[in-house]
C-alpha cells in the first residue's frame, strides 16, 4: 500500500518542493497550508490521489481537524514533514509581542500540535517518521532574527525530547535545518551580500532541502538528528 505523508506548509517554497519529491517516489500527499487554493493547485498540480486541506497550524482544533480529513481521505498518517514557518526579522528592542507570539506560534507550538495529533496515529500504526523543518539560525544564532532563532533552537530540544520518548514506538523524528534557501521567505534578501559567507558561494534551492527530508523520512536507523542543508553557511557563523 502507499504511505501517507502530511506536508504542513506544502504550497510553497521547502514543502512544495518536499511534496513534490515524495509523490515521484509514489506517496499519497495531504499538503496542507492556510491558503487553500496554494494547496490546491500543488495537490492538483502532482496529479494522482492527493489531498488539499488548508489548516493553521497554530490552532489545536485546524490541526487534529486535519487529522482527522487526512485519515478519512488517505489513511492513517505514515510520515510528517512540518515546513510550515513564518518570521518577522527585527532586532529584539523593534519586535511586537504580536510579532514574538506569531513566530512562537507558527514555528514551535505548530509543530508541536501535528507532531501531538501525528504520534498519537503513529502509535496506534506501530510506526512512523517525522521531519522538522529548523533553521541554522536556531543552531548558531543570527542578530535580527533573536525570536524566529529561538522557535527554531526550541524545535531542536522539543524534537530530540520527542525523538526520546516514541523511539520505543519505532517513531524516529529528526530535524532538517537549512541555511539560505530561494523562496518567498528569502526573496527581499540582498543575495549578494550573503553568498560570501556561503563556503559553496550561493543559496540552496529548494529541491537541495527535499532530498534531505526524504533521506531522514526514510533512514530506518537515524532518529533525533539535526542535518544542516546550508551549504557549509554553519561552519563560518
Ligand atoms: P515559504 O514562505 O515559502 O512557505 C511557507 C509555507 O508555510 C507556506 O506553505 C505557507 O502557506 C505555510 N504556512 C505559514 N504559516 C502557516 C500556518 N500558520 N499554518 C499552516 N501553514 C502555514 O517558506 P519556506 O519554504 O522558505 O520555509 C519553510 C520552512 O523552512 C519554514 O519553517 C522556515 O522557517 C524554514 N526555513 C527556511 C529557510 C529559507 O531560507 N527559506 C531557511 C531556514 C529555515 P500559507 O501562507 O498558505 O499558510
């Protein structure tokens, strides 16, 4: 039978790509994201059995919702990849407590609610695997990203706190942590000024990260890794 994969924040950018790669290599998608048309046209796009949902994943009833639509539709859950992120770039002093709680939210809370909702099946399955979508910044730090930083720093400990408590389960979870990636989120960054601190000299292209979120989806003896996809940006940080 095909395995199912979730792909929260799949309508664009690192889940898009991630979506795309998986249902080449045969699995059902659900790819999910608050817009529901972005979702639809990539789920329309790949062809084949594939599920639009749209879901915020800062809110617990959207999340086991999906759940639930996802289960109905394809099956239980077999894997997870949670790409859905936001920032807001500010130095600490500038940054709103709106704009502190919505990266919170977003980035850390969010995953931990599909991670909660994804477990919960992948107990009852006897089995599963999952990918969280991190940061270099959340490894090292990086001046005007202090907030976004620590929602992705916090992913690290929940997800090898996580990757602890289910390994008993045969659930492994493991994070994917890229540096500069050409997306939406990126796109209003000056490159220029950035590639010379990249030791491979230019930013990753989506497609770069999908293939390391499949291989730890995959890799039946990898859990509570952290696997930088950045181009060696890590090592001059
Ligand atoms: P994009 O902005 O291109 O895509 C973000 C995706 O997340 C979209 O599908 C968006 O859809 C979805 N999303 C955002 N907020 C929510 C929410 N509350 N609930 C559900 N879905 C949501 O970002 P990237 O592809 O660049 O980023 C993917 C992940 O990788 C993020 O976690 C990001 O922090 C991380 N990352 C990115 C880097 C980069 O250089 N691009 C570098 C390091 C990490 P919609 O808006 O419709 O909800």
């Amino acid at each position: 039978m095909e395995r199912v994969c979730a792909v929260f924040g799949g309508s664009r950018g690192i889940g898009e790509a991630v979506a795309r790669l998986m249902a080449q290599r045969g699995y059902r998608l659900a790819i999910v994201a608050r817009n529901l048309q972005g979702a639809r046209a990539v789920a329309g796009d790949l062809g084949g059995d594939h599920l639009a949902l749209s879901c915020d994943v800062a809110k617990e009833q959207d999340v086991q919702r999906t759940f639930e639509e996802i289960e109905k539709n394809l099956g239980p859950v077999d894997f997870l990849v949670n790409a859905a992120g936001i920032n807001r770039d500010s130095l600490l002093v500038r940054t709103s407590t709106e704009d502190m709680l919505c990266q919170l939210q977003t980035n850390l809370l969010g995953s931990m609610l599909t991670c909660k909702a994804a477990v919960k099946t992948m107990i009852k399955q006897q089995g599963g695997s999952i990918v969280n979508i991190g940061s270099v910044v959340g490894l090292k730090g990086n001046p005007g990203q202090s907030v976004y930083s620590a929602s992705k720093g916090g992913l690290v400990g929940f997800s090898r706190a996580l990757a602890k408590e289910v390994a008993g389960k045969k659930i492994r979870v493991n994070v994917v942590a890229p540096g500069f990636v050409h997306t939406d989120m990126t796109k209003d960054l000056k490159e220029e000024h950035l590639t010379s601190r990249i030791p491979l000299g230019r930013f990753g292209d989506p497609l770069d990260v999908a293939h390391a979120v499949l291989f730890l989806l995959e890799s039946p003896y990898i859990t509570g890794h952290v696997l930088a996809v950045d181009g060696g940006l890590q090592l001059t940080m």
